[in-house]
C-alpha cells in the first residue's frame, strides 16, 4: 500500500500523500464498468482537531488493509470542527466523486448539518442516538446499549435498589428521557452538582451520612465507661468504623466520566459506603489506567468493547504508524468494515434500510446486531481491580 511505500517519511508528508493518491485513485476509476465502493470521509484534517483528524484517517488505512479489496475507496475531505460551510463543502465535494455514503460527522451538533443531503448515508460514531435518524446511523457506544448490560449484570449480581446517578449538566434532560424510555427497574435517580465542594454535601443526604455518623458515636458511647472484657472488645471493633448502619441502597450505576467521576467515587468512600456490599458500577470508560490511581473504589464495574480486541488494534496501529489512536477511531475502523458487509450484501447500497441486519456482527468494538432501524452493542462488563482491568 501507500503507506508502506513512504512509512520511514514524515508523518504530515505521509498524510498529504496519501490524502491526494486517494483522491486520485477516486477520479481514476469513476468511469469504469466495474463495481467499486467509494466511501467519504468527514474529518477534522485541520486546526485545532487535526490530530484526531489524521487518526481517523489512519484507522481506515488499517482498515483498508485488513479488508484487502481494491475496489474500495476512501475520499477524505476537511470537515474542521463545528464549522457548517466547511462540512457542507466536504459533502458536496465527497458527492461530485460519485460517493452516496459518508463515515461522519464526528460530532452530534453536526446532525442537523448533514440530513440535508438526502441522498447521502451517514455512518457516524457519535453515541447520542442508537436509532437510525433520518439518513444517520451512530454506531457509538451508545447509553442504552450501556445501561441495558448493566442492568443484567445487576440483576444477576441479586441487587434490587439501584440508583442511578449523574451529574446537573447540559445531558441531564437527554440522560433523564432515556432512562424514562428504557424503564429500569427498582432504581431511583440521583442528580448532583458539577461542583465536588457541593457534591459532597449532596451524597452525605443520599447515603443518610449524618445520622450513620451520630449512630456510631451513640453506640460507642455505651461502652466507654464499662470496663468489662466484652464492652472493651465492643468497644475496639466500633473505633475501628466510620458509621454505623446500611445505605438504603445496594448498587449503584454513575453516568459519569474523568475527574467528575472520580470525585463521586472519593464522595462516596468519604461517606462510608462500602463496596463489598455496594455494586459500584459506571459507564463511558475506555480503559483509562488513571482511574487505578486515583480511583479509591477497590471493584468498578463498566460495561465496555471488547478490551483484547481494543488492545490488539492499538498496538497494530502503533506499530504501522509509531503513535496511538484516539480512542473514537476504532468505531470508525468499524464503520468501514459495516459498510464493506452492507455492500457485499446487498450488491449496492441505495439507503438507510439497507444497513438493517437480521444477523449480529462481529467488529473490533465487540458484537453488534442492526436491526428495527436501531443500533446495539452487546457489550462485555468488565472490572477495575488491582490495577488490572479484567473481564468478568
């Protein structure tokens, strides 16, 4: 391939190289008989983003490769970043090279953009809506597809309080109608500050933090003048705790991430909720090792992609190009391979409908099923633990 014609190159010539052979390659063989896949791709290639741009562009290499079709075409275009005319331009352009389906956009504030051009499909790898809207399909990791596995797990584990919890913010009202559709059950909903001088204040109320506290001191308190054997020994094990009493609560599932996430973890192990009788679970996480480090939880479980397989394209990407991927890139390296078994199937691809499947497929992200003009990934759970992340 290209790349492995020019890989001892710089890496900004590698991507400007490979940019106008692709192009070209584009043009070349628009005007012959033979069947070929022409797929567009919108990418932040410039400003601020475009190193995340590149990697896109990088993943459909890899996943070029892997596919080993010569009749498979990328043209990639500069979408920029929350910028309309640029990612209208890019569409129009990807169209005038006979392309009707496009890996993009990347970001959901895009969507309203892009539906449009009618005439165009869309594979993005935003997570916001699994259902298939208008001419977009979003292939992300999306919260239902989340929530669903960590409720089975939950009900496997024989928990039966949850509460759900996350953050006052823009998504509350998004996050809230979701939940309202999914319709768990025996859970409550606990929203709270972005603040963490606030925070803890608001988890202190919900693990009743207070009274827990004044139960232990009282308990203590009638055996601190005994001087018998047994209130002695009492008296040993109940300095050794923090509060007395159970949280009305038995597991529960933070729809968090990063540093907010981590300060709801510290909240909650200053409030003594302990978990070894506490399902701690979480989502959006992408094996992030720093949460072994500040993370004060001893067992998190989150529901994720397939980590043997995240890792296996991680280390395949590095060793081609000598960097790691964004994290978003290995959906977009799903997309293509979705695509290529979209077309395969149908001999061509004229709309929407022709991505729904009656069988799952099997990607780098794990196994997802498209059916009923909605996405879902059948997502593995795994646990932080020891500094490891293990399948469970």
């Amino acid at each position: 391939t290209i790349f492995r014609k020019i890989h001892f190159m710089k890496k900004k010539f590698i991507i400007f190289l490979s940019y106008i052979i692709i192009f070209f390659n584009s043009n070349l063989f628009s005007n012959e008989n033979k069947q070929i896949l022409k797929v567009g791709l919108l990418a932040p290639l410039s400003g601020e983003y475009k190193e995340l741009g590149n990697s896109l562009l990088y993943s459909l290499q890899l996943a070029l490769d892997e596919i080993d079709d010569k009749s498979v075409f990328i043209i990639p275009r500069d979408s920029g970043f929350n910028n309309k005319e640029k990612i209208e331009g890019a569409i129009k352009d990807i169209r005038s090279q006979g392309a009707n389906i496009i890996i993009g956009p990347i970001n959901y504030e895009d969507f309203k953009n892009v539906k449009k051009f009618s005439d165009i499909i869309f594979i993005s790898p935003s997570n916001i809506y699994p259902e298939f809207n208008d001419n977009i399909i979003s292939i992300g990791i999306s919260l239902e597809s989340q929530l669903l596995a960590l409720s089975k797990f939950v009900k496997k584990q024989k928990k039966t309080k949850t509460v759900i919890m996350f953050p006052k913010n823009q998504y509350s009202e998004l996050i809230e109608a979701k939940l309202k559709k999914l319709n768990l059950q025996n859970s409550k909903i606990f929203k709270y500050s972005s603040n963490p001088e606030v925070l803890t204040g608001e988890i202190e109320i919900l693990t009743n933090y207070s009274q827990r506290k004044k139960n232990l001191d009282m308990r203590k308190k009638m055996y601190e003048d005994k001087e018998d054997e047994q209130s002695i020994k009492q008296l040993e094990k109940l300095n050794q705790l923090y509060t007395l009493g159970e949280v009305n609560f038995d597991s529960v599932i933070i729809i968090d991430f990063g540093n907010s996430l981590k300060s709801v973890l510290t909240s909650l192990v200053y409030t003594d909720v302990n978990d070894s009788k506490v399902l701690f679970t979480t989502v959006n996480q992408w094996f992030d090792e720093s949460i072994f480090y500040e993370n004060t939880i001893k067992r998190l479980y989150y529901p994720s992609i397939n980590f043997r397989e995240f890792k296996k394209y991680n280390e395949n990407y590095f060793k081609k190009f000598k960097s790691y991927p964004s994290e978003i890139t290995i959906l977009t390296y799903d997309a293509l391979g979705l695509i290529y078994y979209a077309w395969k199937q149908n001999k061509n691809l004229n709309s929407i409908n022709d991505f729904s499947f009656k069988n799952k497929i099997k990607g780098k992200i794990g196994t997802f099923s498209v059916n009923e003009r909605r996405v879902v990934q059948e997502l593995e759970i795994y646990r932080v633990e020891k500094n490891k992340f293990t399948k469970f």
